[in-house]
C-alpha cells in the first residue's frame, strides 16, 4: 500500500500542473501568430515597392493595423494567464486619459505600447515556435504511449495476419511512455520563459517599478508620519485630561489644608509647604512636557496663536509673522511649530542674540518657514555643542522638506526651511 502511494506522489507530481501549462501553451499559439500575417504583408509591399513604386501608399498599413490590434492581443494575453495559471501580469503605465490628439500622440510615443509591439511581432513569432515544439513532443509521446488503442482500432483481419506488430507496438509504447516524462519538464521552462517575457515587454519597466515603489513608500511614509501625530495628539489630550487634572486638584487640596489647618504643627505645615510647591513644579513640568508633545492651541487655533504663545514665554523679544490663507496639513503644520520652537530655544540658549524674527508663508504649495537672530552666529548643521539642527534637519526631511542654515561667524544666523503643503 505504501509502495502504491509512493508510485503516486513520485510519477503524479509531474504531471500535476502539466495540463494548466500545457492548455496555457496551446491558447498562446493564435495570441502569438496573430501579428505574423500582418508582417508577412508588410514584407510583401516592401517587395513590391521595389517593382512597383506606387505601392507606397500601402506600405504603412500593417504598422497601423499592428499598433491597434496590440492592446487587444495584450489584454488578450492577460486574460489567459489569469485564467489558466491565476497569474495576474502586471500592468504597465498608461499615459493619462483623453481622446485628443495629444493623448494620442502620448501613447503612440510610449515606450510601453512600442515594448508590447515588440512582444507580439518579435518575441511572439518564435514562442510559438517553441509551442509548436512541445506539443509535438505531448502529441508523439500520446500517441506513441497509446499505439495499442490504435491498433484495436484496425480492422481484425490485419491483426491475426501481421502478428509481428505486437513486438513493434511494445517498442513504440515503451519510446512513447519515456518521452512521456520530459514533457511536463519542458512545458514548464517554456512557461516560466513565457511568463518572463511577457513581464518585462507587457508590464511595467523597471524605471515604472522604481517610480511605483517611490510612491508606495511615500505614501507610506506619510501614513505612519499621520499616525505618529495622531498618537502624540491623543497621549497631549490624555495628559491634559487626566494627569495635569489631577495634580491641579492636588495642588488646590493642598493650598486650601495650608489656609484653613492653622493649628497644625510647624513640621506638618512644612510639609505640606513642600508637597504644595512640588505639586505645582510638576504641573508647570507637565505643561511644558504637553506643549513639547502637541501644543491644544496649535490644533484648536492654528500655526499664528500657537507660535505667539511660544515667544511670549521667551527672555527676548520675537517678533512673528504668519500669513497663511489656509491651514496646511496636521503633520506640516506640527513640523513648522516644532522647527520654529526648537529654533527658537537654540536662540535662547546659544546665540546669544537680543531679538528673533520668525515668518511663515505659504507660496503656492510650499510652506516657508524663515527663522532669523541677531545672534553671535556660527550655528553648524553638525555642531557638537547641541545645537539640535541635525534633529530639526531631520524632523523637515520626514515630510520631503528642505532645510537650510546660514550662520557666519559673527551673525546674524537664519534658518529657512520649505515644506511641501499640496491640497
């Protein structure tokens, strides 16, 4: 029973797919031939030409034929790969839709219509070659492996008359069952050739395949850039909601025990003193921690509130402009206040500057956000000193801006950065 199942899986495996492949194969051959008359009318006029030259007038009609019977036969192609081995060819660019001349020229100038056209006129003609090559080889090995059927066949007087045809029948089933073998073999490499072929000249090229998986990426690069905003948005709103609430109501409990307990013990009101002021240090850590997140104002009021609000809290004076006609997107929109807050802090902190300008302006669909100090100067993209332009260099390519920074020795220092902010 065992040998039995073994006999199966090892003489069955072959033949598993061979007859998918081998019903693929046999459909290709009119896709493939189609375009062969054509040709052989072309090469014909060209012939006559010669003899006669007011044939050229006709010369050009088989080009012209071939390049509209090309899309047919290509979706044709298509659908018999789908249907018969499930495999869906990719799909190559189509210039953009219109039924002007324009459009026309931008398919009949394409490269993927003139790489089909070459499928069908060059590469078909000789897999059909190949076709016609593997199914003689199925149809001899069948017939061949069946040639006692054949004989049953003949009429009975042939039979018992030429007995020797029983030694030559064993020769020929036997020649018949070994050519049996190679056959799903070579179907399936004229298959896989196929299919490589029609990949490259029916679908995309590899400049296309490039270009989509740049857009793919992009665009899933800004997904996980909208879904980094929307967490830091919701952890602001469960921070601002819950936690900063509940040490704003511990601060209260605490000022009221300090102002109504006044007969409590010195060391108690100590503490309490010190559990009050400590809980007010962790709400005005907690502020500063929400608006390094997501700052309310800049999503309830927009890119001008929320950066006034930033400079009101600086030791300088800052001066800010924003004119923008509508809002960017979330994510631009992040990006720009946290540019200009980090640029700012370096100011603060290392420019040793007495006043900043910051403006923001939309031109036509970029986002220019232009930093400025009257500082010592000498800001370096790599600096060592922790300047933080690396990271805001950074946090601007996230979104395919450009980042910029002028800072000679002596100042003034200005930060440009350009965001693309398309509708």
């Amino acid at each position: 029973m065992q040998l039995m199942t073994w006999l199966q899986v090892v003489l069955g495996r072959p033949f598993r797919r061979a007859g998918h492949r081998t019903a693929l194969v046999a459909a290709g051959l009119p896709l493939h031939l189609a375009v062969v008359p054509l040709w052989l009318w072309l090469l014909g006029t060209m012939a006559a030409l010669v003899r006669a030259p007011g044939a050229v007038a006709v010369t050009p009609l088989p080009v012209l034929l071939t390049l509209v019977v090309t899309p047919l036969l290509t979706g044709g192609q298509r659908r018999r790969y789908r249907a018969l081995v499930g495999k869906d060819l990719p799909r190559s660019a189509v210039p953009g839709p219109g039924r002007n001349w324009k459009s026309a020229v931008r398919r009949l100038t394409g490269r993927a219509l003139w790489r089909q056209v070459c499928y069908h006129a060059v590469a078909g003609p000789l897999l059909a070659v190949l076709d016609l090559a593997v199914l003689a080889v199925w149809a001899a090995a069948l017939v061949a492996a069946s040639i006692y059927v054949w004989i049953w066949a003949l009429p009975t007087q042939w039979r018992v008359t030429d007995l020797g045809y029983t030694t030559q029948a064993a020769y020929i089933t036997a020649g018949g069952l070994a050519l049996l073998f190679p056959g799903p073999r070579l179907t399936g490499a004229l298959v896989r050739l196929k299919t490589r072929a029609a990949e490259v000249l029916l679908g995309p090229s590899r400049t296309e395949k490039l270009a989509r998986r740049v857009a793919d990426l992009a665009e899933s690069r800004a997904g996980v850039l909208d879904a980094a905003d929307a967490e830091r948005r919701r952890i602001e709103r469960d921070l601002h909601d819950g936690a900063q609430q509940r040490l704003v109501s511990l601060a209260v409990n605490l000022g009221l025990a300090r102002a109504t307990l006044g007969d409590l013990p010195e060391d108690a009101r100590k503490v309490i003193d010190e559990a009050h002021r400590e809980a007010k240090e962790a709400i005005a850590e907690l502020n500063n921690l929400v608006r390094g997140l997501h700052p309310a104002v800049l999503e309830d009021r927009g890119l001008d509130a929320a950066l006034s609000g930033v400079a009101a809290r600086l030791p300088i004076p800052v001066r800010v402009a924003v004119d923008l006609p509508q809002r960017p997107s979330p994510t631009v929109e992040a990006v720009a206040y946290f540019v200009v807050s980090e640029a700012l802090t370096n100011v603060v902190k290392h420019a040793q500057a007495t006043r900043a300008d910051v403006t923001v302006e939309r031109i036509g669909e970029t986002l220019l956000v232009v930093v400025a100090d009257d500082g010592a100067g000498g800001a370096e993209l790599a600096a060592a000193g922790g300047t933080g332009l690396a990271g805001l260099a950074k946090r601007v390519a996230s979104v395919d801006g450009t980042f910029s920074c002028r800072s000679p020795a002596g100042g003034p220092t200005v930060i440009t950065v350009e965001l693309p902010c398309a509708p």
